[in-house]
C-alpha cells in the first residue's frame, strides 16, 4: 500500500515559513512525502483558487488527500484553500488567534511583512556581509579579518565557502575562510593574521571518506582526491586544531544550514536581526 | 504602557523553522517584538533547564510574558520548556497530533531529519550550484551559461550576487549574472552568450534613488554613484528589458528572500528538493 502524499506549501509572501516548518513536521514520517510543491505569492482570491485547481488535480491523481502547509494572512483567501480536497495545516489560523488573546490586540492581517525591507539596515548589513565572504575568501585579503566577526579554517572541500556564505545571506555574519594547505598542515604553525585574530577562529574537518568523495567529482583518481591524501590532511588538521585550541566541528553529516547553526552557537555570535 | 515582550525562538534543531515562522507570526503585531533570543540544539533536558533560566530572567526584567515559539521533537525536553513563565507556541505539539491521525500512523519523533544530510545528493546538488555562482560571477565564464538554470542582468549593485547566491543555497538553482555595464547599456544589444540563452535571461531593476543610495556608501561623491547617473542606467536598462522582451522585477522593496522566490515563480524554476 502506497502511504505516500503530495504536500503543498503555499503562502501570500516567499513561502519560506510553510516550506521549512512544514517539511519537519513531514519528515517526522518515513515515506509519506512523495512529492512537493512550492506555491508563493498566493495573495488574491484568483490565484487561491488556481492553487486549489492544482491541489484538487492531485488529489486525484494520488487518490490520496494531499497535505498542505499555509500561511496565509487573508482570510477571505485562506479561505478558499480550506475548501480544496486536502488536509490543510494553516500556521496562521492556528496560532493568531491565541496571541491575539495574550497580546491583548488584533494582528494587523497585512502581508509579507516578515521578509519585506523595512529594515534597510538589516538589508545592508545582509549585502555587506556577502561582500565580505566573497572578499575574504580562500584565504585572500587577511588585512581583512580585523572586521571579521569569525574565519573559518578548514582543508580544500570541506564546506569552507558555503558556509561563509550562508552565515552571510542569513544571518549577516561577516565570515572569511582560510584554506590549510600543505604548507600550513606541514608546518603545524599559524601565519601571524591568523594569531592575531584567534579568538575568531573556528576549525571545519570532516571525514576523509566523504572528502575522498567530493574530491573526486571535482579531480577524478588525482593526487589531490585519494584517500591517502585526505586522510593525511584531516589528521594533521585536526592536530593542529588540538595543538592551537581552535574550536572545530566536524562536517561530514551536518548541512550548511545544521553548520551554520552550530557555529553561531559555538562561537556565540550574534545575529543582525 | 510598554506592549514590548522578549521573543525566544527554541528548537532541538538549528532554529530555523522556529524562527522564521514564529517571526512571521509576531511581526503581525506592530511594536510587539523588542527583543529576540534564538536557542538552537535544545535536545537534552539539561539544555531545556538552561534556556528555562534564560526566559525566566528575561520573565523578571520585563515584568511580562517572554513570547517561545518551539519546535522541539522529544517530549521531555518540550515539557521542561512548556513549564517556564512564558506563552509558549509548540508548533510540533500542536500540529504533529493531528497529522499523525490523518496519516494514520505514528510520527517518529526523532530529532533533526529536517535539515540533516539525508540525502547527500541535494548537498552536492547545492554545493554545486554555490561553486557555479561563484564561477560565473559579474560576466565571467559566459561558457558555463550552457549549463544555467537562469542568468541575473543588471547594472552595478542592484543586488545580482546575492540572490544568485541565495537560489544557490537555497534551492538548488545554478545562477550566473552578468552586468549591465557602460558599453552594453549604450548599444543596447545583448552580447552572443546571452542571446543564445535568452530563454533563461531574467532582469533586476531598482530605483535610482535606492541604487544611489548603495553606490555612494561604497564609492562616495564619485561619477559612478551619482544620482544622475544611476537614473541613466536605470532607464537604459529598463528600456532594453522591453526591448529584448526580458521578464524582469523592481528589487527596491524587496529582500533577497523575496527576491529569490519571486525570481523561482516567475521563471518557474524547479528546486532541488
């Protein structure tokens, strides 16, 4: 028997919100989530009722009620959602109501109001942070790091740069990375730009299977790939790491956003918004 | 009268689907939010005991209710939070009950599926699309266009890099951009690389005003930055948006998130997940 549904997240703003929190609590059951679309901007009572067409055609096709995850501020829009064949999960209808009662105030019903711009300076300090990464990448610019809010160590692939990124994008962290080369990892010793700022450095290493791997997508049978090399590389990181006391967290089963997240506490560092 | 509460985001996980939803949620009341703690991994009742402290602390500065919006899988860690001072939100308490009638099955309440490296081929997937970005950055590496899910135009500064980072990181999507420069904007005519992608091309705009306002903080008082020249840009590539028949958005208002989505749904690009 066939357990599998299609989900819906659909919003009025980026969908963002429906996306992530419904996918946990879709992934609390094994082999339910067959299929999933993504539905924003759903903000008119037109396009409601497009997106009911679309939900009904599944339900059809899967014979099976698809589970749909809503936020939607409107409810004249909501609404028409509720009535499609589908077992609706609405965050908003849910728990406005009872922080209404504990705020002792309407909600205000407006849209898109969780993501707009009506912060500039948070917008900025986002742009900036990016800036930032991409600047004070791969261990370019160290006259950098003075404003970093923390550098990432790690050898070639270890997730060094997206990390950076992310940590940008979503929290504006300004975050550089250095690469531990051969020499470095040979030396066991830190150039001075990076003594200078130890107190933001923090350590990636993963497993030298998963590295092999990832390498070998990007040189295939290389020195640079082979399990021999990885493990040499991620050993003598992981004593240098020890050797100078850098906090370091492994990579190998974690996703950007699970790093990121760790590394914000870590290192406690502190968001923008 | 101060209406301000402290808001705590608290999850066993990263603590992104408790905030970004839960944000959505306060941000319907105006003024509420004056504060906000974010406690991600809380996946031990040792943890929950601490961050009950946490919020009892800010309970006694406040003199009212901290606002917690919870996502936490184990029921003795959630029950340890649910019995601080505080108006707790649950969204797993609330919503997983009823879901696990609907499935008619149990929910596996086992911590961390959402984000973790389940499948290994949507991290690569991502990784890629990162490394992609990067590579084909600001018009360089217009050969990698053949393998583009979309190109970003624009002129200088209206935000391509990020959001090409953002679908990147985000969903998958592998995003160059090219920029509109001096020479493009007075001939009027797309380059080869470009015209023969056209289907992928998508354009950003921005208010010169806006984009004034960007360029001066980083090349002040220069020709670059000054109004009448951003207004100039602005036009020209506008007009060769319409011209070239290129579907484009306004991004002054809008935040790389909104961006983004709005950039997913009308190229309709697929995600990766």
């Amino acid at each position: 028997m066939n357990m599998g549904r299609t989900v819906f997240y659909i919003s009025d703003g980026t969908g963002i919100s429906a996306e992530t929190l419904g996918h946990s609590l879709i992934t609390q059951f094994q082999n339910v989530l067959i299929q999933s679309h993504t539905l924003p901007y759903i903000d008119t009572e037109e396009k409601a009722t497009q997106a009911v067409e679309h939900i009904n055609k599944s339900y059809n096709l899967d014979n099976e009620k698809p589970i749909v995850f809503s936020t939607i501020v409107k409810p004249n829009v909501r609404n028409i959602i509720a009535n499609s064949h589908s077992f609706v999960i609405d965050f908003f209808q849910s728990h406005l109501g009872s922080l209404e009662k504990e705020l002792g105030m309407p909600s205000s019903q407006a849209v898109g109001l969780s993501h707009a711009v009506q912060d500039i300076e948070r917008y900025n300090s986002r742009m900036d942070a990016v800036q930032f990464a991409l600047r004070c990448d791969d261990g370019v610019h160290t006259e950098g790091y003075k404003t970093a809010d923390i550098i990432l160590l790690g050898v070639s692939r270890c997730g060094k740069t997206p990390t950076c990124l992310y940590l940008a994008l979503q929290y504006g962290i300004r975050a550089a990375n250095y690469p531990l080369t051969e020499e470095t990892l040979h030396a066991l010793h830190l150039i001075e730009s990076l003594q200078t700022h130890r107190e933001r450095l923090f350590g990636l290493t993963i497993s030298p299977e998963r590295l092999h791997d990832i390498r070998s997508k990007r040189r295939p049978n290389s020195q640079y790939a082979s399990l021999m090399q990885c493990r040499e590389e991620i050993h003598r990181s992981e004593t240098l790491f020890h050797k100078e006391k850098i906090p370091y967290l492994n990579s190998t089963t974690l996703s950007i956003e699970e790093l990121s997240a760790h590394i914000m506490a870590s290192a406690e560092l502190r968001r923008d918004g």
